[in-house]
C-alpha cells in the first residue's frame, strides 16, 4: 500500500466557523463543537431548549426519504448554525431507532449527496482537509490532485460507470491524476460510506420513549415510499409481475443507489425484452446521482440494439446468480423449471389474467 499523504492543517489554508460545521456536521470539528458547548444527550433527547433540532433532525430524515435529498436550513446565525449541527446527532438517532436498512442507506446517500452540492463552492484546501478525515491520501498536482492508484480503485469500488474505471484515468508514474469534481465524487462516496457502517448506533429503551412519535412518522413515511414503488407502474410494465431480482435492481436505480455494470445490464436488458421504450428505461436510471443523460441514452441504446444492431438477451438465473444478482427469490423462483426472470414475469401475467377471468 502507498503511503498516504495528508496536510498538516497548517499547510491548508482551511478556516473553521460554526457555518461550515452546520454545512458539514459530520466533521471531527463538528463534534468537537458539541463537546465543547456541554450539552448532554438527556438534554439533547428532551430538553425544552433543544426542540427545534429535534423538529429539524426528523426533517433530515424525512426529506432524505422522500427527495433523497437534505435541503438547505437557515444558517445565518451561530445559534441556527448550532441548531443545524446538532440536528445530525438527533438524525443519526432516529434513523438508528427506526433501523430499517433502506432507511440507513437511503438516509447516508443523501447526507453525501448534500455534501457533494456544498463542496462545489469550496476551495481545495478545504476538500484536502475533509479527504484526510476521511482517510484519502491525495497529493496537490498543478490544480487538481492526485491519488496512489491502490487508493483511487479502493475508494471508487462502488462507481461503476466506465468514467471511473482506471484505463480511463489519466495516470502519472502509479498515481491517478483528479480534477476537483472526481475528488468530490469520490469524498461523497466515502461520507456515504462511512455514515453507512456507522448506523444504527446503539440505542437504549429511554431514547426510544422519547422519540417514540416521530419514530412512528418515519416508519410512515417508509411504509409510504416503499408502497409508491411497489404500485407504480412503469410503461406498460407491472411492478407486480417483475420477479424479486428485478424489484431489486429497480428500486436501486429508482432510489439512486449504484448498480454494477452487470446489474444495469441485467435490468436493462430484461426492460428491453418487456418491451419498455428506451425513453422509459432513461428515466429509471436519472435518479443515480451519477447520472449523465448521454452516456446512459448511449449505454441504453448500445444494449437496446439502437446502436449496435444486436438486441442483447436478458441474463437467465443461473448467469443472474454467479454475479450475486440473485436477490430475494420467492417460492416461484425455487421451482426446480424458474431458469429465467422472463419466465417469471410471463407467467407471473399469465396468473393474473387467470385470476382476472375467475372474477368476471
Ligand atoms: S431465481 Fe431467477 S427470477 Fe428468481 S430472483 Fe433469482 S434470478 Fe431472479
């Protein structure tokens, strides 16, 4: 492994005030900051002076689940600053009583994602010093950075598009050479990441009292999210139909997790062979906050046939299960004959219709 290098904060040019804390809350500074003020998580759970950044930690949770996204606070004052910095604790705690596994993913995705918008207006000096909190070795090279290679594939393992593969870097004696979008991108990676295996956080019965109602709100607001996606249709395409490896790969597209590029093969191919238009297999995929609408029209009309004139089969299981794409397979998909998602998803129309008959 390649030796790290990072700034001692005298070399960066980083000022530290209670607005970029409130910015980025998850910063060593941040807690820091909480310390130092003395307040005690009793206080912080339901102390009468801390009810607005319980209001606004449940906020976090709440938009994260529906928009995927955290908007931005009012942040003029140190007192809203502080408010806003302690309203991360609070959300950390309700996403960890709730701990629903898509709600920790979907709840540090957008943390990230706010961090990435935020980190566009910042200088350099600044993004170094947030990289070294979060254990990216980089080096200053003319005006962006560059990265041991071993760290540039360790940290963008989970950025599958073909812009992060190392044969389309810029390379310079073992090192990967970044301008400050990429090392943006790859920061938001590891804030997600590390918000990610940081949650749930422990938590006793008291906590759980004391948020009990807003618990109950979130779980709601799941419930609600997760029952849109499970009745929507898209195209002419019944959501019910699709078999579970399928569901899957969709509702990661439709909550802007990465797929691999195996896994948007699988999905898009199988969506192309149930006859969804390019068009719609497009808008599935611009929620990843990676989109980029002409590499995926590229992509999508390459695997499509509308470029390369060869219409690409759908994966059958037994290929979907070597790639780990296999995911969450019902009694249908244990039947000794289940070789192929398509066959599910016809006979799965075929019982509908059936049923459909019966009734009328
Ligand atoms: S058995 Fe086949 S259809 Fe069922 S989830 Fe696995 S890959 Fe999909």
């Amino acid at each position: 492994m390649c030796k790290k290098t990072f700034y001692p904060p005298t070399l960066l040019k980083v000022t530290m005030n209670a607005k970029r804390l409130a910015m980025y809350p998850f910063l060593r500074e941040s807690s820091e900051y909480i310390e130092e003020k003395n307040i005690s998580l009793e206080e912080l759970i339901n102390g009468l002076a801390f009810e607005e950044c319980r209001i606004i930690g449940k906020r976090r949770v709440l938009e994260a689940i529906e928009a995927g996204v955290i908007t931005d606070h009012e942040m003029g004052t140190e007192i809203t600053c502080l408010k806003e910095i302690l309203s991360y604790p609070i959300a950390r705690i309700l996403v960890s009583c709730v701990g629903d596994p898509y709600l920790i993913r979907r709840y540090a995705l957008a943390e990230a994602v706010k961090a990435n918008h935020r980190l566009q207006n910042e200088n350099l000096d600044f993004i170094l010093h947030l990289a070294e909190q979060f254990n990216i070795g980089v080096n200053k090279y003319e005006d962006g950075v560059k990265i041991h290679f071993s760290d540039f594939l360790q940290n963008t393992a989970q950025l599958r598009s073909r812009e992060w593969k190392l044969i389309n870097q810029e390379l310079d004696s073992g090192y990967v050479i970044l301008n400050k979008r990429k090392l943006i991108r790859i920061v938001q990676q590891a804030i997600q990441k590390r918000i990610e295996d940081e949650l749930p956080l422990p938590i006793n019965d008291d906590i759980i009292r004391a948020f009990k109602q807003s618990v109950i709100e979130i779980e709601e607001e799941i419930k609600k999210k997760k029952h849109k996606f499970e009745s929507t249709d898209i195209g002419k395409i019944r959501i019910t139909r699709l078999p579970p490896c399928m569901k899957h790969l969709l509702s990661m597209a439709q909550n802007g997790e990465n797929i691999s590029h195996s896994g948007r093969f699988a999905l898009t191919s199988f969506l192309n062979a149930v006859n969804l238009s390019p068009e719609d297999i497009i808008k599935i995929f611009s929620t990843s906050p990676d989109f980029d609408e002409s590499k995926t029209r590229y992509q999508i009309e390459h695997i499509t046939g509308g470029i390369s004139g060869t219409e690409y089969t759908p994966p059958e299981c037994s290929t979907m299960k070597s790639y780990n794409l296999c995911i969450g397979a019902d009694e249908l998909c244990n039947k000794e004959w289940m070789k192929h998602p398509l066959t599910y998803y016809r006979l799965k129309g075929r019982k509908r219709i059936k049923g459909r008959k019966k009734k009328s």
